[in-house]
C-alpha cells in the first residue's frame, strides 16, 4: 500500500466517515475548506477558527466508512469487533428504517462505534514501522475524534506521533505530509497558532509539494480569520497564481476578493470577484440551485455589490461596465446592488441602483423588471411622493403610447399587469386629491390615467369598474357629454359588470345635468331626446334595478317637454304595470300622466277612465279636488265630441253625466248650460226648462246665470207658456237694461208680446205702458205699444185709456217730427180719425128742433169739434185716413144742409109762412151743401193719384146724390181744393 493510496484513503474516510462529512456548523475556517464559506456568511462576521460539532452523515455513509477502516486493522480480533459494530451500526439502520428509531440514538450508537476504530488506530500507530501507514492511521483517528466527547480524545499522542515522524524522516513528501497532519492536529486540539506555524513551514520548505496548495489556501483562510487581510490575500493570491486549474481556485478569488475588501481595497476587490464571476458564468452547475458554484456565483455577484455600494452605486457599475465591457449577468449585478441597499434599508439608493440599470439599458426586456423593483423599493421605504413619480415614469416608458410598446410586443404579457396596477394606481391617487379639493378641473388627472387604463390592452377582468370609475370622474369635471358616453359603454359593453344598472342610471343624472344647465331650445331638444332614448334602453336592459321607477317618471317628463304626449303616455303605462308597484307617489304620477295625456290626444273617455283611477289613491285634498275637475272636463270633453258628430241625444246626456260624477265641478255649470241649449235646440223643451231652472237656482251669480231667461223664454214660448215666457223676457230687459239696451228694449217688449199671446190683457197693459215709460223711443214701438194699448183698453172696455192713448198715439206722431215712419203716421192718423169718430157721431146724433138756433148751435158746435179732429188727421197726410177724413167732413156739411131743411118748424106758422121759413131754411142750407160738394169732389179727384179707395168711392156717392147730373152718371171728375172754409 503506497502513500497515495493511504492518502486517498484517509481522505474517503474524512468524506464518508460520520465525522468526516462537509461541516455546515463548523468554523469559518472549515467551512470555507469544505463547503466553500458565502458572502452571506462573511458579511458583518468576526472571522475567528472555534471547535464546532461536526454534523454526522447518514448511518449508511458511516458503515461505508467503516468498512474501508477494518481493512486497516491486522489483528482479526479488532477487525472483528469492528465488524460487529458494523453489524449492531446495520441492524440500527435497519430498525431505523422500520420503526423510525430517534437520530439521538443512532448517533450514540455511532459515536461508539467511533470510539473503537479511534482506539485501535491508535494503538496500532505506536506498534507500527511504517510511517505511511502510520500517517494513514493517525489521519484516521482525527477523522474520529470529532465525534466522541472531549473526555475521550487525546489530540495530544496524535500531535507527538506527526512530531515524531518528522523527527525520524527526511522525505519532502513524508515531511510535507506530516507538517499538513500536524497543522490539522493542532487545529483540532484548538491551538490555531501551531497549525498556522505548521502550515508557514510547510509551504515556506516545501512550497511544491502536493499538500502546499492546500495548505497554502488553508494559511490563508487563518489569517482572514485572524484579520489577518494583508497576508490572507498574499496566501489567496499564491493559490490563484498555481492557474486556474487548482480545486482551490474559485474559493481563493472570492476570499481574496473579500481580503481587499477587508482592506478597504474596493476596485482591487472588483478585479478578483469579476474574474471569479466570468469563470463560474456558463458553467453547467449553475443550472442547479443547490450547487456550490450557484451559491457561490451568486454570492460573488452580491459582494461585487456591496463593494460598488462603497463606491459610487449605481454610478460605479455603470463606469465599470462601461471601461469593461458588458457581461450577461451585468442585470444582476444591478439587481444585487439595489438588495444590499435594501438590506441594509437604504432604500432611495436601491431605487436609483435598479433606476440606473434602465437608464443604461432603456429598451432591455429586463427594464420593465427594474422599473417595477425601484418603485417596490420606495413603497418599502415609505416614499410615497416618490413611488408615484416613479409609477407614471413607469408608465411613460412603457405604456401603449411609448417606443418601448412598440419594440417589444413579445413581452409585453410580462409586465402589462403591472403597468396596469400602476396605472390604476395613479388614477385612484389624484381620483382621492380630487375629491379632498372638489374642484372639478383636478378630476382632469384622474380621467387621464383611467382612460390610458382602458385603452391598454388586454381589457381586464375589472375593466368596467375601471371604466366606471372613469365615467364617475368626467362626471365630475362636469364634463357631462364625456361622462355619459363611459357610463353608457360601462353599462353595456360590459355584459358582466355587477353595478351596469348604477352606471346605465348615473348617465341619466349626467344628461338631466346637461339639460339643468339652460341650454338652447335646439340643444335642449337634442339633449333630452338622447336621454329618453338612454332611458328606455336602461329599462330594457335592467328592469329590476332600483332606480327605473324614478326614470321612466323623467323619461316621462322629457318626453312632455318635448311635446311627445303619445311616448309620454306609453311610459306612464309601463310604469304603473310595474311588479310589484311602484311607490304611491310614483303611481299618482303614473296614473296623472296618462289621464292628462289622454286628455291632451283628444281620447277623453280614456282619460276619465284614467282619473278614476288616480282619483282611487289617496292624496291630498286640494290635489283630488284638481283631478276631479279634470274628471269632469273629461266628460264634458266628450260630449263635445259627440255633439260635433251630430250625436245631440248622447251629447245632452253625457253633458248632465258631469253633475252626476262630480257635483261641485267648475265645469259643471257649462256642462248643464250645453244640455239645456242642445235640448232647446232639438225642441225638447220639456227637458230644457228643469235644467235652466236648477241652473239658475245653483248658480245665481254666474253670468251664464243671465242667459238663462232667453233660453227658458224660448224653451216656454215652443211650450205655449206665454206668460212664463214673458215673465223670462222681463227679466232679459231689468240685467240688460243698463249693460245692453237695446236688448233689455226687445226684451220688454218681446214680453209684452208674450202676454198678447197668452191673452192676458191686464198683464199686457201693464208691460206695455212699463215698455212706453222706459222706452220713448224709437217713436215706431212708442207709437206701436200705445196702439196696442188702445186696443187692450177697448177689449176690456175702459174707453177713457183708448181715447188716452189715442192722443198718446197723435202725440207720438208730433213729437218724432221728421223721425216719424210711415206707421207712425199711419198710426196717428188712425187715432186722429178714431178720436174724431164720436164727434161726428154726435153730430149727425143732435136733430135740430125749435129753438132752432139752439139745437143749430149745439150741433154746430160738435161739428167745429169734428172738423178739427178731422183736419188733424188730413194734416197727417196718410191717404187712408185723409180720405176718410175728407169724407167725414164734406158729410158733415152734407148732412148739416139736410138738417137744416128737414128741421123742425115752428109752431103756429100759417102756410105762408111756413113756405117763407122753408125757403129761409133753403138759403141758409144751400152754402153748407156747395161746401160738401166742393170737399166730395175734391176727396173724388184724389183718383188721379191712384188713390181709390172706400172713402173716394163713398165721396162719389155722395156727389151722385147731391149732383146727379154729374155724378150720377160719372162721366167727369172735377179738381178739388183740399181747403175746409
């Protein structure tokens, strides 16, 4: 057995053995040899070399290890102990396995077993000669010692044994060997100084040996541990100079990199931990976490780190690169940098260290990373007036409207979220300054950062709250058209979005905030036709949300101000369909629209039926006094109707229905008054007169009160009531004497002439004398009611009132002068000729006796009387009476001559002188008779004027008889003058 084949066996034993396995609690110093010590474990660290215990392996590795190490042993009965505790050490493996027996035990078990290889080594290197063998034992038997209590270990026969060979060889090798034993016995007793010497001598005599490297690299980690840095990075830097090949390289590049940091030697520092980081990049162990070399790759990159971070940070590693070159693993480099800031919570300088990196590499795939960890550090430090800056400069460099969207679509999926959050999250910050200051221009910000929200794809699954809020914030910047537009898109683009009703709703109030600003009629009517459209799709689209009863009232509002009476109805109607039912209020209003509206569309019947049905809610009473009215217009409404197609039977009835519905309606008295003058107009008096009546007893003070006397004079006179009649157009003439007078005129005297009709002449005497005492003109009814009442005075037989008015009717005609018509005329003249009459009778009554001059006189004296009355009437000029008159006179005349001779004679005249007095009476009658024939032929002559009538003929008559020669056989007319003498 050679040396090396020793050597290589102690070393398998020292790597499977129970006490021989990498130590993960051990020094420092122990770690760094055998598991290769991090940054993470020298950063803050006193490096000192202490006694630790040593993690035990497995219990299968420590059986491995005891196999090799019976191999050792000659004498059978050791190796057959060996072997037995090889077998207890197997069956407790195997009880392990089954029954999971604590560690505790096992490593007791262990520990014994230790203990016998330990004790046999030893004893074997005192009785052995060769001292390789003896070397091979004693590195045995400190692989052992470790593992069993200090009481047990005796480092000291171990340290005497390697003095001992060195005292007894001169081999190099065997020396060099024994120097490197010695240093680990030492260090295992804890006498560091005597292994650091053992070393010293070791690489100072035997620097070429195989064991120097080692030793060399172990000197090293010493002296770190001491503080040692100067002559630590002279040892690391002797092991780095023997090439890259060496086990040992990697380790003596980080510690000697560490050496000058130790020293304050941050550049000199940077060329060992760069020349490490560009060895380890690309190796394959890299790919596996738990290798040593990706702990040790990425502890490098994090004292490269802290090393700049003593620099000038990120300006450091800029610079660096920059005089370099660039390496693939610059970004962590970075990174690292902004994690030791962070660590040690310098967080302003992790934010500018991850900065740094996008400014250098600003289209880099890893830039939006960078970005997203320099506003992570200001969020750990409490920036928060920095970490928004930070997230819109995020935004600005690599949002949709940045070069870097464009350049890089391929990753965009990487970072798109979190340029979104921190969209979001900027908007939401100036959405709340927004509403702290209540200014509606500061809401300007928020919609900016909402919309570049929105318009970054892909849409989100909150995408129409977003687009919600967005909607909420135009709002209100009072940017009202803006608004509207995002609440309609958020309510209906978005099919899924809970609160779609709430935004569908919240774009109404935008468009009534529109409408409540005044604008013109035009915009106004463009504005709220949107809105009933907006309106009625809200409907559609969300039935049951709470807020449609309230919009399809406006909608209804809206669409009466535009005049859309028909689309106002339809939503009133949808609206009192509801289920369930809307608020009372909401009802009355419902149910008001569309009574009103049916109302205003002309469909009155629909109408009523609609206010009966508000009317059957409960309201206030000036309000259900309103609605009444309206109920009652309605009916008359309709009887309107019916009366304009002709349909007067149903329009009377339905206009008396007004009374019947609602009694104490305004409209009630029109209502009744239409009634009664549709039934006068057919005829129906009957029904027309109860109805006037009543409507005169309800509503004395009416002024269609007034008109009612006409319509019941009328209804009464086709009834044949004159007198009721009459009684109506009296009072026609007292209400219109003063406002109208030629009514109140025709109306005094149309009832005079009523109780003409009802022959009633008391009553008519007395309306016409009231007529002649209110009226004295026109002087043709003046004339006519005093005729009237000579005729009424007749019939009753008061002779004194004929003749009264027949003077009365002569002074009518005196008094109009000029303004006399012809029946004036005629009417006086008929009263002159009428009052002569009992003259003319009288005289041709009076016989003249003896004394002949009395009875002469006497009836001469009537006879002047009637010469008058007749020559008055001859003055009036009325060719009827004139004639008559004429005729009365000449006969007067005629009869007086006649008289005179068939008068009585005196008594006692003897025959002589009875002829004489005859002949004296003859004389006397003769002028009388030339007088009457002179006025007869004048009255006769009045023929050749074409006047021809009983009285010329009788005048004829007379001539015939007073001139037979001449008249008896008419064969001449003579001229006359019209001159009484």
């Amino acid at each position: 057995m050679n040396r090396f084949r020793l050597h290589g066996l102690a070393a398998a034993i020292i790597a499977l053995g129970g006490c021989a396995s990498a130590p993960q609690n051990g020094t420092l110093e122990q770690q760094a040899r055998f598991g290769g010590t991090t940054l993470a474990d020298l950063e803050g660290t006193d490096i000192i070399i202490e006694e630790q215990q040593l993690e035990s392996a497995s219990t299968q590795d420590a059986l491995n290890s005891y196999r090799q190490a019976a191999e050792l042993f000659d004498d059978p009965e050791r190796r057959a102990k060996t072997l037995r505790r090889m077998a207890d050490l197997a069956l407790s493996s195997a009880t392990e396995q089954e029954m999971g027996i604590e560690d505790a035990d096992n490593q007791r078990l262990e520990q014994k077993v230790d203990k016998l290889v330990y004790d046999n080594a030893m004893e074997q290197v005192n009785t052995t000669t060769d001292n390789e063998r003896k070397l091979a034992l004693l590195d045995l038997a400190g692989t052992m010692a470790p593992s069993m209590a200090d009481k047990d270990v005796n480092y000291n026969t171990a340290i005497s044994l390697y003095q001992e060979l060195l005292n007894s060889t001169s081999d190099p090798d065997q020396r060099a060997e024994a120097y490197y034993l010695l240093s680990k016995a030492y260090a295992m007793d804890g006498n560091l100084e005597q292994a650091r010497a053992s070393l010293d001598t070791l690489v100072e005599q035997y620097p070429n040996s195989e064991w120097a490297l080692e030793s060399q690299f172990r000197r090293g980690e010493m002296l770190f541990s001491d503080g040692d840095y100067d002559y630590a990075e002279k040892a690391y830097a002797d092991v780095i100079n023997r090439g890259a090949n060496n086990e040992f390289y990697s380790q003596a590049l980080y510690k000697h990199g560490w050496s000058h940091y130790k020293l304050g030697d941050y550049e000199l520092a940077q060329a060992s931990f760069f020349t490490l980081l560009d060895t380890l990049n690309g190796a394959s162990e890299l790919n596996d976490d738990t290798s040593m070399e990706n702990k040790l790759f990425a502890d490098t990159q994090r004292v490269v780190s802290l090393a700049f971070s003593n620099l000038d940070g990120p300006q450091s590693v800029k610079t660096w690169f920059a005089r370099n070159g660039k390496r693939d693993y610059e970004p962590e480099i970075y990174r690292s940098l902004g994690q030791v800031y962070l660590s040690q919570e310098r967080f302003r300088d992790a934010a500018e260290a991850f900065d740094m990196f996008v400014q250098v590499y600003p289209n880099s795939t890893l830039a939006p990373e960078f970005s997203s960890l320099q506003i992570d550090a200001y969020q750990k430090g409490g920036f928060p007036t920095l970490v928004l800056p930070a997230k819109e400069k995020f935004i600005q460099h690599y949002g949709i409207n940045s070069d870097y969207w464009g350049r890089h679509p391929d990753i965009r999926e990487e970072y798109v979220s979190l340029l979104k959050g921190h969209i979001l999250d900027l908007a939401e910050y100036h959405h709340v300054l927004a509403q702290k200051s209540g200014n509606p221009a500061d809401y300007r910000n928020p919609a900016r950062w909402y919309q570049e929200y929105l318009d970054t794809p892909p849409a989100s699954e909150d995408q129409g709250k977003v687009n919600h809020r967005y909607a909420e914030v135009l709002y209100a910047a009072e940017d009202y058209p803006a608004a509207i537009s995002e609440f309609e898109r958020t309510a209906y683009q978005y099919q899924g979005y809970e609160k779609g009703g709430d935004a569908a709703f919240n774009a109404l109030v935008a468009y009534q905030q529109i409408l409540d600003s005044n604008p013109d009629e035009e915009q106004a009517s463009r504005w709220r036709t949107k809105k009933i459209a907006s309106a009625q799709q809200y409907g559609q689209r969300f039935p049951e949300h709470p807020e449609v009863p309230n919009v399809l009232h406006d909608t209804a509002e809206d669409q009466l101000a535009l005049g859309d009476v028909e689309g106002a109805v339809k939503t009133a109607g949808i609206l009192v369909n509801r289920q369930p039912p809307p608020s009372a209020e909401l009802m009355r209003y419902g149910w008001a629209t569309i009574a009103n509206g049916e109302f205003d569309l002309g469909r009155f019947k629909v109408a009523e039926m609609a206010y009966g049905k508000l009317l059957d809610m409960q309201m206030p009473a000036e309000q259900r006094a309103q609605y009444r009215e309206k109920l009652a217009v309605s009916i008359y409404r309709q009887a309107e109707q019916q009366q304009e197609q002709g349909n007067l039977d149903i329009a009377a009835a339905t206009f008396l229905r007004v009374g019947q519905a609602v009694p104490e309606a305004a409209v009630r008295k029109n209502a009744e008054f239409d009634a009664a003058t549709l039934f006068i107009n057919q005829g129906r008096s009957t029904d027309a007169i109860p109805v006037l009546e009543a409507f005169r007893q309800r509503y004395p003070d009416d002024p269609l009160t007034d008109t009612i006397p006409d319509k019941l004079a009328i209804a009464y006179e086709k009834q044949g009531n004159y007198t009721a009649a009459a009684g109506e157009l009296q009072l026609i003439a007292a209400n219109y004497k003063g406002d109208d007078p030629e009514l109140s005129r025709q109306a005094l005297w149309k009832a005079a002439e009523m109780q003409d009709r009802a022959e009633q002449p008391q009553a008519s005497i007395a309306l016409y004398q009231q007529y002649l005492q209110e009226w004295p003109q026109p002087y043709d009814f003046r004339s006519e009611a005093q005729f009237r009442l000579v005729e009424l005075n007749r019939k009753t037989g008061n002779s004194e009132r004929e003749n009264h008015w027949l003077q009365q009717l002569v002074t009518s005609y005196r008094q109009a002068g000029g303004e006399a018509n012809d029946r004036v005329a005629w009417l006086a003249a008929y009263a002159s000729f009428t009052l002569a009459e009992p003259h003319f009778a009288e005289f041709k009554r009076i016989a003249l006796t003896q004394p002949l001059k009395t009875s002469l006189a006497a009836k001469t004296g009537v006879m002047k009387k009637a010469l008058v009355d007749y020559q008055a009437v001859a003055d009036i000029g009325v060719a009827e009476y004139a004639t008559a008159a004429n005729y009365k006179i000449g006969e007067m005349y005629r009869v007086l001559a006649r008289d005179l001779i068939a008068s009585e004679r005196p008594n006692g005249l003897d025959e002589l002188e009875l002829e004489e007095y005859t002949m004296l009476l003859e004389d006397k009658a003769f002028p009388y008779e030339d007088q009457a024939i002179d006025i007869l032929i004048a009255n006769t002559n009045l023929v050749t004027d074409d006047i021809y009538d009983q009285w010329v003929k009788k005048s004829f008559g007379a001539l015939a008889e007073l001139i037979p020669g001449r008249y008896a056989k008419f064969e001449q007319v003579e001229s006359y003058v019209d001159i009484i003498y």
